[in-house]
C-alpha cells in the first residue's frame, strides 16, 4: 500500500512539474481566444487561415485536455487507496494497483506530447546528408544513412521526396537533401541533427582495416510563412547546373538546377526537382527563408552547437550518435545514453526508440532547457 502511495504522489509531483513546464494557465487562455475567434460570423471568410487555427487549437488542447483528465485520475486514486486502506480491501487495493501501473503509461505518452509541442514540430522537414571527409568512405555512409532514414519513413507512413543528390564518384552520396511529409516530421527527426559516426571493417579497402566515417545531417522544417525573414537579392549567389537525377530527357538537357547560397550566413540550398529553373529557383528560396528563420530561434542555435561546435565541422569530437559494425555490433546515442547492440536493425530504420529517447533527454535536462522548451511551445 506504501508502494502504490509513492507512486501516486510521484506522478502527481511529475504532473505538477509538467504543468509549470507547458504553462497551463497560458495554454488555457489561448484555447479561450481560439474559441472566441472561431465563434465570430466571418471567421470562415478566409478558409486558410481559420484552417490554420482550427489546427493550432487542436495541438494545444491534445496536450490539455490528456493533462486535466490524468490530473483528475490521478486524484481519484487517491482517494481509492484511502477507502481501500480504511476498509482493508484487498480487491479494491488490486484495482488500484491496476490503475496506477495505466496512468504512469498514459504519463509517458502525455511527456511525448509535450516533447512534440515546440514551435515547429508540426511541420514537415527538409533533410540534407553531407559526407565528413574520407572519400569513398565517407560518401558510402552518407548513402548508408539515406537508406536508414527511408526505412525509417516508411514505417512512420512518410512521404519522401528527393529534392537534390549527387552521388559518389564509387559508392554513396556527396550530398543529398530529401523532403519529409508527416504528422510531428520536426519534431521527430530534429532528433536526427548532427554527425554520426560509423566504426566498421571497411568494404573498399583490401587490408580490411577498420575504418571511422563521419557524416552531418540536418533538420529545417518546411515553413508555411516566413515573414519575419527578408532576404536581400544583393546577399545571394544563384548558381544553375545540370541536374543528375532521374528524369528522362528533360534533366539531361536543361541546365534546371538551382544553388541559392546566402553569403552573409554561409548557409546555401540546392533543388533539382522541379522541371523548370524558375520552379527550383522559387523552391530554393522557401527553403533558404526557412533556414534563417531557424537562426533566428533559441532552439535551432542550441541545436547547430550539436550539429558542429563550430558551424561546418563533420568529426571526431561533435558525434551525437556512434554506430560500431565490428568487431562488436552497438549504435549508442551520446546525449542521451541510449544504446542497442541492434546496429542492423538501427540502419533497418529502427529509429524510434532513439528519438524517443531524445525527446525525454530534452525534457529532463536543465532549467535552462526546460525553459526554452516552455516557450517554444508559447
């Protein structure tokens, strides 16, 4: 009976703390300016944007309204255990030992949903894989971990599309970026920005050597406005080129592709998907906005830290991630500590428990990081 107490008072302490974290009272009083806006006549006029705050009601009452009714359960437990103690009633003290065991899952799930709330979670991705230096090596575990991550969208029901690739000279990619459309694609896969590290017996060298590979993913999130960025033309470089991807004739003789690179930043995008350079020029240009909307973000520069120390290092000392193929198998997260001797199974696309693993890390860190978490989420 002591037990089931403890364990009652832990998840109340916990909802107490999550209720801090996500700003309950705020939370609410955004749900009541939704409603309010709903209930005005004209508030369909413009179908888009009532759309967009049907939506963005959804997503904070998804979080609510699982808290209120835990919050609750959690109270009515115990109340439960007291009667039951009183009475000593064993059916009933089983009962609630049932109840206890299904609210700390329901409280999993509730911290998942929290960890899935920030600023951009909702939105769709652009993914871009770039190799470290090493070569044939490098590039074949750049190709290695685009296959990893389609698995892995396909088993979340993703839809993918490549927007840019240039393949290896032997073997792989030199670089390539991909489009991810899905519920929470952000918010998943923001797990993914960094350098990943591959140890193994290397396939393209004769003396079978062990070989470590490095290379950098990352995460923008496909950004329906983009309004608080302006881009200057003057601080672009637009380069076109022959796109290399499959397309028939049209890719082949058409100089299509697009580079936009911003030369205050640094940052660039390339897009060949489109048939005419005018599309990719204009598809380039969403997604560069989308990247210095990012800068602009306390997240995404907490982020870029992970991705590189410094902006464009691809190795030894900035790996979020390490995956070993010999002489033991083990793929080990080294923010979070999670780890599996699955490696295969891991560059199969099984991902989720690592990104799991990720998004509870970031709830559990600092006061730092629980405060910018809270206000993403604002």
């Amino acid at each position: 009976m002591g037990e089931l107490r403890d364990q009652l008072m832990d998840l109340d302490a916990k909802l107490a703390t999550f209720a801090k974290l996500l700003d309950v009272q705020a939370k609410e009083e955004e749900i009541a300016r939704y409603e309010t806006r709903m209930a005005d006549p004209g508030f369909w006029s413009e179908p888009a944007t009532a759309q967009g705050v049907v939506a963005s009601l959804k997503a904070v009452k998804a979080i609510i309204d699982p808290y209120r009714e835990l919050s609750q359960a959690v109270k009515d437990g115990a109340e439960l255990l007291t009667l039951a103690e009183a009475e000593k009633d064993e059916a009933s003290l089983a009962t609630v030992g049932e109840e206890v065991a299904a609210l700390s899952a329901r409280y999993a799930k509730l911290e998942l949903k929290l960890a899935l709330s920030g600023k951009y979670d909702q939105a769709n991705v652009y993914m871009s894989i770039k190799p470290g230096a090493g070569g044939v090596e490098a590039c074949d575990w750049a190709g290695m971990l685009f296959r990893m991550y389609g698995a892995y969208c396909q088993r979340s029901g993703y839809q993918v599309e490549v927007v840019d690739m240039l393949p290896g000279d032997e073997a792989g990619l030199k670089t390539c970026t991909i489009s991810i459309r899905g519920p929470n694609a952000y918010g998943y896969l923001k797990s993914e920005m960094g350098t990943h590290r591959l140890v193994r017996m290397s396939p393209f060298n004769a003396d079978g050597k062990r070989q470590t590979s490095f290379a950098a993913v990352e995460i923008t999130p496909e950004l329906d406005e983009v309004a608080e960025v302006v881009i200057d033309e003057k601080e672009l470089r637009v380069d076109t080129y022959r796109a290399s991807g499959a397309g028939g004739q049209h890719v082949n003789k058409t100089d299509s592709a697009v580079r936009v690179t911003h030369i205050p930043t640094g940052l660039f995008v390339a897009v060949q998907t489109e048939r005419s350079q005018v599309q990719n020029k204009s598809r380039a240009m969403r997604m560069l906005a989308a990247k210095l909307q990012q800068l602009k973000d306390s997240e995404r520069l907490e982020e870029l830290k992970d991705l590189s120390g410094e902006r464009g290092t691809i190795g030894w000392g900035h790996q979020i991630r390490s995956y070993f193929l010999q002489p033991t198998q083990l793929v080990k997260d080294l923010r979070t500590g999670y780890e599996t001797s699955q490696a295969y199974a891991v560059l199969d696309g099984d991902l989720q428990p690592f990104i799991d693993a990720y998004l509870r890390w970031r709830l559990g860190g600092s006061k730092d990081r629980r405060t910018a978490a809270r206000d993403s989420v604002a």
